[in-house]
C-alpha cells in the first residue's frame, strides 16, 4: 500500500498480514480525497478504527495540521506508529490506543473540534458504525462545517438522519461505500 498524493506521495505503508485489516483500497482513498480536495489543508483530522494509518497519514501527507488515530487493536497501533516513523512524521500524528468510544471521549474532554471524523469499523462489527455515530450524534465534537466520513458496505442501511447529524451524500465504489455526515440544518 502507498500513500496516494502529497508530501509523502508514492511512499510505501506497512499492513498487517492476512484478515486483521482490511484497509481502503487506494482507489477509494483516492476517491475520498478527491472530494474533500484543498478542505484537507490546516485540518484536524481523525481516523477511527485506523487499521495501518492510511487514511489519517493521507490526510498529514494533503496538508492536514494534525491527524489523532484511534486504533485499540494493539499490532494495529505499534503499525501506525512504525509507519508515522517510516515517513519522518515528529508532530501532527497522535495515537490513541483505545476503543473508539473511549478515544472519542478522550477527544471531547480536550474540547476538540474535527473537521474531519473518518470511521471504518470491520464490517463484521456492524453494531460500531451505529454505536460511534450515536456518540457523534450527542458530542461537540465535530466543527460547524465539519464532516463524518462513514466507510461501509454498499448494501449497509445507514440512518439518513439523526438528532444533529444528516447524511449529506453517498458515494459508491465497487462493493464499497462513502456516507458524509454534516450537521443538520435547523428546520
């Protein structure tokens, strides 16, 4: 796997071996960076369920100010680290070594706001992607024009709408799918 495009264009990123991971295709990582385009530039990023990095080391290598990492699986976290140190990577790169609501909290003690949530739970945890964006739906974690970004199945039923969050698009690759999520508008 390689970083797509940017600073660390081309360079390579380690993966665990066999099905601990699934990670992005590049062609869908490719995809999600295309839409979010220059927005990337001085963001705070975060990448739960982060697996090897890749979609947090994308968004550092596009120009992101810092990029917070929530990963409990442990390999997968000593992963993200080697690789943050594979490319140089001192500051703007933060693990989290916990479970993701736990990361979430930790975030919104600190009073974070994100401009960009990406979440890519196994798809046979199927009760995570409901669970955390619940958490995102009642937290102040996301900034006022920020964005969730849900990876998922393409055939997986996620809610249109919640409490403060509306699904604002959907996009499809392959047998994946991209959900963004935005804050509703007061009706």
């Amino acid at each position: 796997m390689r970083v797509i495009a940017g600073k660390f264009g081309s360079r390579r990123l380690r993966t665990l071996r066999g099905m601990e991971l699934r990670p992005t295709s590049d062609r869908l990582r490719e995809t999600l960076f295309d839409i979010l385009g220059a927005t990337v530039e001085d963001s705070l990023f975060v990448d739960v369920f982060a697996g090897s990095g890749a979609i947090g080391i994308e968004a550092l290598s596009r120009g992101a100010r810092q990029s917070v990492f929530i990963e409990w699986h442990g390999p997968a976290a000593k992963l993200i680290r080697e690789n943050l140190h594979s490319l140089g990577v001192t500051a703007g790169g933060e693990i989290l070594a916990i479970d993701a609501i736990q990361g979430l909290e930790r975030l919104a003690s600190r009073h974070v706001l994100a401009d960009f949530i990406f979440l890519d739970p196994p798809y046979a945890l199927a009760a995570d992607y409901l669970r955390v964006l619940d958490f995102l739906d009642g937290s102040h974690l996301l900034a006022p024009r920020g964005i969730i970004i849900i990876e998922h199945r393409k055939k997986m039923d996620l809610p249109m709408r919640l409490y403060h969050l509306e699904c604002s698009r959907t996009v499809e690759q392959g047998d994946s799918a991209l959900s963004f999520y935005r804050l509703a508008m007061a009706a």
